[in-house]
C-alpha cells in the first residue's frame, strides 16, 4: 500500500479509482486532503477526457469516517479560525468539485462511512456498499450540524423524515439498513465490492460520454422546477446530442445490430 493518504488510478476503459488511504485512521480526511489534493483530482476526472467514470472508495475498514480533528488541530486549524478568508468558505466546500463532476461517480463503501465521509457517499450517483458497512450522520454528537452538502443531499436520498432523524440523532445504522431506507443502491460481500463497483463502472465506461453528463446534469438541475422548465432543459440537451458522432454511431449501430463504439465526441 502507498504511503500516500491518497491513490489515484486511471484503470483501462476509463475508469479512474480514487482511495482514500489513511486506514490507520479508517480515511478520516486532513485539511490538506480537503483543501488541496481532493479538489485538484476531482477538478482532473471533470476536465480529462479520457475519463469517463469515476470510483471512490477506501483502503481498510473504513470508507471515510469525517474530518481527522487531531491532525487538523495538529496542523494549525485552531490558530487560523478566526482569519476571515476561513469563515467566508463554504464548510466542507471542498465536496462542491465532486458535486460538479458531471461524469457518473460511484461510491464503494467499504467500511464505516460517517461525517463529511458521509456526505461525499451521498454525492455519488451510485452507492454500491460491502455488507459490513455502517453509517452515521455525526455531527450533532460533536455539538455540529451536517456539513459538505448533505443537508441538502440527506433529504434527497432518505427523505426528509428519515434525514431529520439521522441527523438529530446521529445514530449509525448498519448496512441492511441503509440499503432498506434507500441509503445504498445494492450490498455485496466485502471481498467482491471491487470487483461489482468495476464491473459496473465498465458497463457505465461503454456508454456515450456527452449523453450521459447531459443526462446527469439534467437530472440534478431539475430537482425542484417545474415541468416546463426540466423540458426546456432537456431539450437543450437533446438538441445538442443531435449533433452528435455518438448519436451517429448509436443509430448506425442500431441499424447494423452490433455494439456501439461510443468515443465521446
């Protein structure tokens, strides 16, 4: 395992596997992670092309477990609080390049994910989690509320009741039942989470690139407007995939009952 606190990897196809790679501390993150190597890799799987999907997952037991508070302390978090420059950025900000990322991500929990760990997970499109897995909603046991988006992605997922109760209790739940309350789209054992969380990143990797973050951002624009406006999006999109060599090769293919061979353009 690499003494980096994280790996990142380009797999063939497209893929690229983020891990977190702190196991001592079940991938609890640093300040530098959030305020420098994971914006700067999200930032990378948006603007490369030659991604097209994204994994993020974690070495060890742990999925992420929040903020390492000892080694943000221990980096001079405390001395810096009241700088203004601090108090103006957004808390857990960081998640907002992983929010923007308009290719398909995929979270595979491996472990404990709670805290911001948490939010990240709920940011991904897809939630595929190893049968050991937990959750918790932390903050409130640390006199905090949720932070890095997932008030606004919590309710989304789970609902708004199930939200209020996660996040005012801050009790962890097992992964039987994160996946009865639509927390996770599927379990697998802990020995074949890669495996599936690959598999699929595959099948998702084959897909035309361009109609899929179409897709994708539709999708999360929409939330909350009305008919006429998700159609007027939508069909923006549509009209731009038109115009497309992957539409080409999806009707030709058709036509010549064969596989597509979509190459993002």
């Amino acid at each position: 395992m690499s003494d980096q606190e994280v790996i990142f990897e380009v797999e063939k196809g497209g893929v690229a596997v983020l891990t977190l790679n702190r196991p001592d501390r079940y991938n609890a993150v640093t300040r530098d992670m959030t305020m420098n190597v994971l914006p700067g890799l999200f930032d990378r799987v948006q603007q490369d092309p030659e991604i097209r999907v994204l994994i993020l997952t974690g070495a060890g037991k742990g999925f992420c477990t929040g903020a390492d508070v000892q080694a943000n302390l221990g980096a001079g978090l405390n001395a810096i609080k009241n700088q203004r420059r601090v108090k103006e950025e957004p808390v857990g900000g960081f998640t907002q390049k992983l929010a923007a990322i308009s290719k398909p991500v995929i979270a595979a929990i491996n472990g404990a994910a709670a805290g911001v760990g948490l939010s990240m997970a709920l940011l991904a499109d897809f939630r595929i989690a190893s049968e050991q897995s937990k959750y918790s909603v932390i903050f409130v046991r640390r006199g905090l509320m949720p932070d890095g988006g997932s008030t606004y992605t919590l309710p989304l997922v789970v609902g708004l009741p199930k939200a209020l109760e996660l996040a005012l209790t801050g009790d962890v739940i097992d992964a039987q039942e994160a996946l009865r309350i639509g927390l996770v789209n599927k379990l697998v054992p802990p020995e074949s989470l890669m495996d599936e969380a690959l598999a699929f990143a595959g099948k998702l990797a084959a897909n035309p690139p361009l109609a899929m973050s179409f897709t994708k951002r539709a999708l999360r624009h929409n939330l909350g407007k009305s008919f006429q406006e998700g159609l007027l999006y939508e069909s923006w999109g549509q009209n731009v995939l038109y115009t497309t060599q992957d539409h080409q090769e999806g009707i030709k293919a058709f036509m010549e009952k064969r596989e597509p061979k979509f190459t993002g353009e």
